[in-house]
C-alpha cells in the first residue's frame, strides 16, 4: 500500500493542487510484518511523502515513529467496564522516552534513551 500510493502522489505532484487543498494518507499499523532495516526504509519513505502530503501513520516501531515531525500518543484505559481513548501531542523529552519505551519496553533505560535521541536526532 506504502508503494501505491507512494506512486500515486509521484504522478500527481506536478497536478495542480484542487481547492480541497492537501492530500491526506493514512496508514494505520504500517509496520506489520516488518522489522530492523525494513521499517527504516517504510520510515524514510514516509517522510518523503510527508514533503507532499499530510501523513498520519500508525506504528508500533521506534524506527518509523523517530521520522515523524509530530508525534502523538494513543492510550486506552478501561474503567468501570468502559474503555476510553485518548490522544495527545507529545514534544521534546516525553517524545524521546516514548521511543524509547518503543525500544525497550516499560522500563526506561540510560542505553534505551540514547538510542532514541540518536534515532530521533537522525530522522529529523
């Protein structure tokens, strides 16, 4: 789906824009499947389309999420028998220790964290 659409918005970037303004993409668990140097290459082709269009992309992995220019956090909890859901704009040091959660798990790391700044850092 990445690949179509990544074609898709190659053949329309020199259209002229429609007064529906930009496009949206939506990828919703992108990294099914994949891993390792996989999700780097999804990650890097995303923000690539990102130049072009407005991408909202779901992920589970460090090495897609540490592309993203925004980078927001969806909690569920479930209370009293019902589950909400929240959504939030995560920024800075909580941006950074939720993609190092990503790589290591609920307990946060000095080696998890700097792997994440690094990768945050290299995906800017």
């Amino acid at each position: 789906m990445l690949a179509l659409k990544s074609s898709i918005e190659t053949a329309s970037a020199g259209a002229k824009k429609t007064r529906r303004g930009q496009r949206t993409m939506v990828f919703d668990e992108i990294d099914a499947g994949i891993g390792g140097r996989a999700a780097d290459a999804v990650g890097k082709k995303l923000k690539a389309l990102a130049r072009t269009a407005q991408v909202l992309c779901v992920t589970h992995l460090p090495q897609i999420a540490a592309f993203a220019d925004q980078h927001y956090l969806i909690e569920k909890k479930t209370a009293g028998g019902r589950t909400k859901t929240s959504v939030r704009r995560i920024e800075s040091r909580e941006r950074t220790e939720e993609v190092a959660r990503m790589l290591s798990g609920a307990k946060l790391t000095e080696a998890s964290l700097r792997n994440a700044e690094q990768m945050i850092a290299e995906g800017a």
